[in-house]
C-alpha cells in the first residue's frame, strides 16, 4: 500500500453506487483497514464455532450435574440452534436495513452476555435460556460476517469474494481446535475433582475474544461501503474508501443518487429471494446447506460422543482424538477448500466433498462398534475423512452459494433466510442426536449418510457456479431493463 496520504493522491471519482462496488470488485482498493476488517470478521466465525462447540465435550457432566435426561440434554444442546434460527432471520433483515457495521457490534455484545450467563447457570433452565441467547447472536452473526467478507474482496484473483467466503470454514475449525486445547489445559490444570466444571470455564473464556474485538473496533472496523452506497449515501461510501482503502474517493458533482425503495418490509424481503431469477438458487443453497449443517452437526458436535460411547474411549483420548481430527484433518482441509476455490469452483469442491462423507457414513456404518485397535483407528480416520471433506467441499462452500448469488442490496436477506432455515436441520440433529446415538449406536450412521446424499441430489439439479459471478453488475442490468421496458 502507498506511503503517501490519501488526500494527495490521484482523486477517484465517485459517480453510482456501482462506482463503488466495481471498485471494491476489480482489486483496485486494497487497505490494510480493509483487510483487518475481513480478519474481524472471521473473528465473528471464530466466535461462532467456539461457542457452538464449547458445550459438545461438557454434556455429560451437564447432564450429571443438572440429572438431565437424554431429552433434557438435546434440549440444552439444541437450545443455541434454535435461537440462531430467529437471529439469522432477523440479523438479515437487519444487516441489510441498518448496515453490517450496527449489527457485527451488536452481536459481540450478545456474545459477552451469554458466554458468562452459561458459565454461571445454576439450574438447566437458566442454561437453556443464555444458549438461546448466545445463539440469536451466533444467527445475527453470520449474515453480517459474510456480507463483510464479500464486500471486501475483489471479485476474482487472490484475496477474492470466493476464496474469503470460504475461509470461514477454516475459522470454524480453528476455533473448535482452540475449544479442545483450552479443554485440555483445564483437564491437567483443574484438580480431578473439579473436572466436573470444565465445561463452565470453556464457555466462560468466550466472552475474552468478543471483549477484545469490541476494544479495536473504533479502530479498525467500518461499515461497507458498497452497502453505504446502495443507500443512497454516495459520501460516507467515499469516506469509508478513503479511511478503509486508502483510495481518495471523491463524488463526482454529477453522481446519481439513487435511495432505496422504502416500501419493502417484512417478508416483502423475504420475498425477493424467490423472484424468478433468483428462486432456483435459493432453493438449491438452502437444500446444500441443510445437508451439510445435519451431518456436520451430528458428526463435528457429536464427536464426543460417538468416541466416548460408539468408539468406547475414555476422557483424554476423547479430548485428544476431538483436537486431532478438528486440527489435523478439519483446518486443512478448510485451507485446501480456500486454496482451490477460484481455480476448481464452489460446485465441484462441494460435490466431491459430499461423496466422501458419504462414503466415510457407510464405512462407519458397516465398522459399527469396533473392539480391535486397528478397527478404532480406522474409525477414526474415517471420522477425519468426513471432517476433511466437510471443511474443503461443502462446509467451506455452500455459504458461496448463499452469499455470492445476492447482490448487495439483498445479500443479509439471503444469507439470513438460508442460515436461519438451515438451522431447522442443525435444531434436529442436535436435538436427535443422543437420543439416536443411545438407541441405535453405530446405526446412527446410516442416518447421517442421508445428508450428504441430498447434497448430491441438489447439486446435480442445478450446476451453478457462484464464485466469481459479479451479482451486482447483473442486478443493474436487469433494473436498467426493467426500466427501459417501462418508459
């Protein structure tokens, strides 16, 4: 980036919102503001993941302390979805109402509150109560998050709108890591007597991250400017280049201003995700992402069980084979998944991911409950091929599918109404789960070898590409034509 300030700089006029947006698409604004946005962001993932995941391993202790029953622990575990299904369908209205800025600032408070309101519950209703809070702000989040991590990045080349959205998959899997070595330093540092509070100090420590983002936000953060511009206000989308980018951003004397229709409210919005142009995307990411969030909510969260229970281990093996296969297996294949994202596209990632779970399903299915210590670890890796596919293919992915179809007018909306949807299923299966896992063991499995195949099934409905598709430039087509076709 230039040393030279950015009011003596060549000046770049500013005429449209799309002014705005094909600059961010085209590399030309590069900020180092703009790229510690973007690592804000996937802190908000971080987040998301270390909260989701910082009760999976502490179930049965909850379950022992509370005297819960198999229903009572799904109630508890699923408790964080289903607030995630109503902040998602609200946090993308709002995301695309008050901007991404109000929002992410929003959520990290969520985020503080609710980490040590689980922390400290007395009793199973106050834990459900706060999981369902920490899990409104986990659904606001990822609309917001993602609409960050699209809207600042170029459209195509390194650093571009489909490799970030990707990276989210390697966030997640970081933080799920990082949950598991905080278990594991709690496990040799608490006395085995108080082992039984692990799972309160785990849930407790994700309040320390949302605390820091929320000290350097003044510094760092800011709002996009893409969607600023869509507002109508062509001056703080300047402005926002100019503190963010680095680029003197200046409105041109004779730029357009366009407002944003005032009438649209409720599920008016909602409606517009299945206009005729837009109508089989939706579908298809909202069946991607249902199956990618069931079986990776049954296999990621429910990791602890299937190796204590289904796999017979004890308490460290658990702890430890949980860290491996999210660190070994899980972060790289979310790298790979960032590295091939603009070279082999979201589809073909995502639809080799999907046989290889399903594949891993029926592998596991068939071993059922191994007594031989080849057959544990071949389970295992079987659980780590899952997770690897998971991470490079549809976990990565199919939020390119939700994000990169929408221009930015309606991108909150979309990724809103697919996550909070989509959560219906994680809702099931982290309900379902123990209660499956314990009825039928290893047949279990079977079960969730039904998701990746309706993953398949989609995909192979519909062959769309979303990375590198510049959804913006095609939404002002389409109006310019709506408009000539009207006058």
């Amino acid at each position: 980036m230039s040393t030279q300030p950015v009011a003596e700089r060549e000046p770049v006029l500013i005429r449209s919102a799309r002014d705005v947006t094909e600059l961010v698409n085209s590399g030309a604004a590069r900020g180092s503001h703009a790229k510690m946005i973007v690592l804000l962001a996937l802190g908000g993932i971080f987040l998301d993941a270390y909260d989701l995941t910082s009760l999976a391993y502490g179930i049965t202790d909850i379950k022992q302390q509370f005297g819960l029953s198999p229903a009572g622990a799904g109630a508890v575990t699923a408790s964080i979805s289903v607030g995630a299904i109503f902040g998602a369908w609200l946090g993308g209205l709002l995301v695309d109402r008050l901007g991404r800025y109000r929002v992410f600032m929003a959520d990290m408070l969520f985020f503080v509150v609710s980490a040590l309101g689980c922390a400290l519950a007395p009793n199973m209703e106050v834990l459900i109560f706060f999981r369902f809070l920490m899990g409104f702000g986990v659904g606001m989040d990822i609309p917001v998050a993602m609409a960050f991590l699209a809207e600042f990045s170029r459209l195509k080349g390194k650093g571009s709108k489909g490799s970030r959205t990707a990276a989210w998959s390697p966030a997640w899997y970081v933080a799920t890591s990082g949950c598991y070595l905080v278990i594991m330093a709690l496990y040799f540092v608490l006395p085995d007597e108080h082992h039984g509070l692990l799972w309160r100090f785990t849930v407790g420590f994700g309040a320390v991250p949302a605390l820091v983002i929320l000290l350097v936000r003044n510094k760092y953060m800011n709002e996009s400017p893409s969607w600023a511009a869509n507002q109508g206000d062509l001056e703080r989308a300047a402005k926002i280049l100019r503190k963010s980018y680095g680029v003197n951003a200046v409105v041109a004397p004779d730029a357009e201003v366009v407002k944003p229709q005032a009438e649209r409210r409720g599920l008016r919005d909602f409606a517009q995700l299945f206009q005729r142009r837009y109508r089989a995307r939706t579908f298809q990411a909202l069946v991607i992402g249902l199956a990618q969030t069931f079986g990776y909510n049954a296999v990621a969260y429910g990791l602890p069980i299937i190796i204590a229970s289904i796999l017979a281990q004890g308490a460290l093996n658990t702890i430890t084979a949980s860290l491996v296969l999210n660190l070994v297996f899980a972060v790289t294949g979310g790298l790979l998944g960032i590295r091939l994202a603009n070279t082999a596209g979201a589809w073909k990632m995502t639809f080799i991911g999907f046989a290889v779970q399903l594949a891993s399903m029926v592998v596991l299915a068939l071993i059922g409950k191994p007594s031989a210590t080849a057959y544990v670890l071949f389970a295992i890796f079987a659980l780590g091929a899952f997770m690897f596919a998971q991470a490079s293919g549809p976990g990565a992915h199919f939020m390119s599918f939700a994000s990169l179809s929408y221009p930015t007018t309606m991108r909150g909306t979309g990724i809103g109404f697919n996550q909070g949807t989509l959560r219906v299923g994680s809702t099931l299966a982290l309900f379902f789960f123990p209660v499956l896992s314990a009825s039928l063991g290893s047949g279990v499995f079977w079960v969730i070898a039904l998701a990746p195949l309706m993953g398949l099934v989609a995909l192979l409905a519909k062959r769309w590409e979303p990375v590198g598709y510049d959804a913006d430039a095609i939404e002002a087509e389409w109006q310019q034509e709506k408009a000539a076709a009207t006058s």
